[in-house]
C-alpha cells in the first residue's frame, strides 16, 4: 500500500511524471535514475509527511531511507509503527 501511494504521487505529480521513463520497480535507485532530485526529495517529503502523518527529521534525510521505494516504504512504516 505504502508503495503503491508513493508511485501514483511520482506518475501524477507533474515535476515527476515527465522524469519517469519506465515503470518504476520497487528497488530501482530514485536517485541514480534521475526520479528524484534535491528539490524533488523536499516535495516527497513533504507528501509522505502529509499523507502518512509523519514528521520527518533532517537525520531521516537520508541514502538509505531515500534510496529506492523499497527503501522509502520500509522507512515509513517504521515512522508509522514508532509514533
């Protein structure tokens, strides 16, 4: 579930959907494939923090919680079971 909001967020937004050049697969790097950039990482924020409820800190802010959507959803989850 927390996959799937993050991806429909990256196909719909407009800053990413025209960077998506293929599906998105679960462990590709959102960096390294252009996906998310520094800018695009404060607007991910910024949706995760809304739509999860979470409050995101700047020691979260980073490569391994940010580094694929497997990455990024096992980190949520664990904001989600933590608070």
């Amino acid at each position: 579930m927390i996959i799937e909001k993050i991806k429909e967020f990256f196909e719909t937004e407009p800053d990413f959907k025209s960077r998506i050049f293929k599906e998105i697969k679960d462990t590709d790097s959102l960096i390294d494939s252009g996906i998310i950039d520094s800018l695009g990482t404060l607007k991910l924020v910024t949706f995760i923090e809304e739509t999860f409820s979470i409050e995101i800190e700047m020691e979260d802010l980073n490569e391994k919680n940010f580094a694929t959507l497997k990455d990024l959803a096992e980190f949520i989850n664990h904001k989600l079971n933590k608070d």
